[in-house]
C-alpha cells in the first residue's frame, strides 16, 4: 500500500464506532501493518503521522496495556497470599501449639492440604 493509501485506511479505521466494526477492523489493521511494516515505520518518522497513528491506535493500547496490568495483578495477588498462607502454616506447624484442624481453619485451607505441608516439611506438630 502507498502512504496516502495507508493514511485513508486508518482515519476509515477511526470513524468506525460499533464495537463488532472496531474487533473487525483491529485484525485488518493488524494484518494491514504486519503486510506493509516498512510503510508504517515511515509513517513513524514523519511526526505528524506518527501522532496520527498514535492518535488512532491509542484506545487499543490502553485497553492491551489495562488488561495486562489487571492480570499481573491478579497473579502477583494470588502467589503472594499463597506464599504468605504457606508460611504461616509452616510457622504453625513449627510450633507445635496447633493441630492439622485448627491451622487448617485459621489459613482458610483444607486439612489434608496442612498434612500434605507438614508431611514434605517433615514437620510433625507436638
């Protein structure tokens, strides 16, 4: 594709308002870059394009950029806790001052989950 070309394609891509138009049109934007990458680094170089682009595609990285932080979030969140209900069992079972059932009431797990700890902490409670 030529420049001028390029340069229609994506202002038709950005007057496009329905969302099933915009899933749409983000793979043939994204088939039309792959396709014509040495035009679309051009476009780079030229400022006003290269804001224009940034312009047009800027709702869809955020969005990209939205979505990963939630998932890293979210993992980050779910290993910490592990990590964190681990230690304190561990800790718990370290003591001696608490049976299977009641570390596994107080961290929120399952008794055969605080037997499967102590068994491969080789940590047997008092």
């Amino acid at each position: 594709m030529e420049k001028d070309q390029l340069q229609k394609f994506l202002m038709a891509v950005q007057q496009l308002q329905k969302k099933n138009e915009k899933i749409y049109a983000d793979a043939v934007v994204s088939v039309v870059t792959q396709a014509n990458h040495k035009q679309f680094e051009n476009m780079k170089e030229d400022e006003s394009m290269y804001g224009e682009l940034l312009r047009i595609l800027k709702p869809d990285l955020d969005e990209e950029i939205e979505t990963a932080v939630r998932e890293t979030t979210k993992n980050v969140t779910q290993s910490v806790t592990k990590n964190v209900t681990q230690d304190m069992i561990l800790r718990m079972l370290e003591k001696g001052k608490y049976d299977y059932d009641e570390i596994a009431e107080i961290a929120g797990t399952s008794v055969e989950t605080v037997k499967k700890m102590a068994k491969s902490a080789v940590i047997v409670p008092k």
